[in-house]
C-alpha cells in the first residue's frame, strides 16, 4: 500500500470509530498493513486493487476466545 493510501485509509477508520486511537503500520509485504488500536494490534488490513478502478480493503480481525474470557 502507497504512503497516501495508508493516511486515507487510517482517516477512514479514525471517523468511522470516533477515535484518534488508530495508527497504521506497514509490514514487509506490500499487500497489508497492521492496524493498531490504543497501541494494540487490531487486525491486519488487505488491499485488493487487481483492478485500479475498483480499489477495495479489506479489514480481518482475530479475537481469541481466551480474550473474551479475560
């Protein structure tokens, strides 16, 4: 993902939860990013853009039973 998409992306994801909490990092593959919540890993982020006019991401988050138990 470009410098530009990640900042559009993360202004996306700040107003759609009401929180400034959000920040994006890149990783070594350029098809993701991970996606941090208050400091804590939320999820990762994929970019399907095969199609440059139909540009679409995709948020994957894990919740792990033994968090829900905490």
């Amino acid at each position: 993902m470009s410098p530009e998409q990640i900042t559009s992306v993360k202004n996306y994801l700040c107003k759609r939860f009401a929180t400034e909490g959000i920040t994006i990092k890149p990783r070594k593959v350029t098809d993701s990013v991970e996606v941090y919540l208050n400091n804590e890993i939320l999820g990762l982020l994929y970019i399907d853009d095969e199609d440059k006019d139909d540009i679409s991401y995709d948020l994957n988050i894990s919740i792990l039973q033994q968090d829900l138990d905490a």
